[in-house]
C-alpha cells in the first residue's frame, strides 16, 4: 500500500517563494519511506564540486536519491506534474513485483 501526504500553506510572497505558497506533497511506499516529492522547504545546490552555487528559488523534486529544481507555474500544475509521476513510479514498481 502506498499513500500521499499533502502539506500547503499560504506563505508571505518573496524572492524565494514568489507564488505566496509552502509546499509539500509526497508520495510514500508502505514502510513510510518517501518515494517522490515536490517541496520548497529549503534551497538545494546546483551542480557539485567548487563551482556549485544554491539558486534563489526553493521549488525542486525529490526522486530516490536526486534532487532537481522544478519550475513552478501554477498549483495545477503542480498537482498534474506530481500525479504524473505517482502515476509513473507506482507503474514500475507493479511491473518489479
């Protein structure tokens, strides 16, 4: 069984979060352990080694171990894009079993 947890609130509009919106949705696998998730709770870093920087905008994607930016749109988009990939994952995770 899999399950999703969704956390949003209203947050002050600024550099960082310019759509006024904390977020967090998440998908989880039966032992709890996070599958997928699109958040803006924290900045990440681009690229590795010295030339690394960390970009303003805080929107970014979690899958297994990678982290990448996500270009925030709109929250139906953002809800889309997350289905689509529950859609995706739990399709692979079927055909493993």
């Amino acid at each position: 069984m899999h399950w999703v947890k969704f956390e949003v609130k209203r947050a002050p509009a600024t550099s960082e979060r310019p759509h006024g919106l904390a977020y967090s949705l998440t998908l989880h696998d039966e032992s709890g352990e996070r599958l997928l998730g699109f958040d803006n709770a924290h900045a990440i870093r681009e690229g590795s080694g010295p030339g690394a920087r960390t970009r303003i905008e805080l929107d970014h994607r979690h899958t297994d171990e990678t982290v990448r930016f996500y270009a925030y749109r709109d929250a139906a988009t953002l809800l889309a894009d997350f289905w689509e990939q529950v859609e995706s994952i739990l399709e692979k995770r079927s055909k493993q079993s």
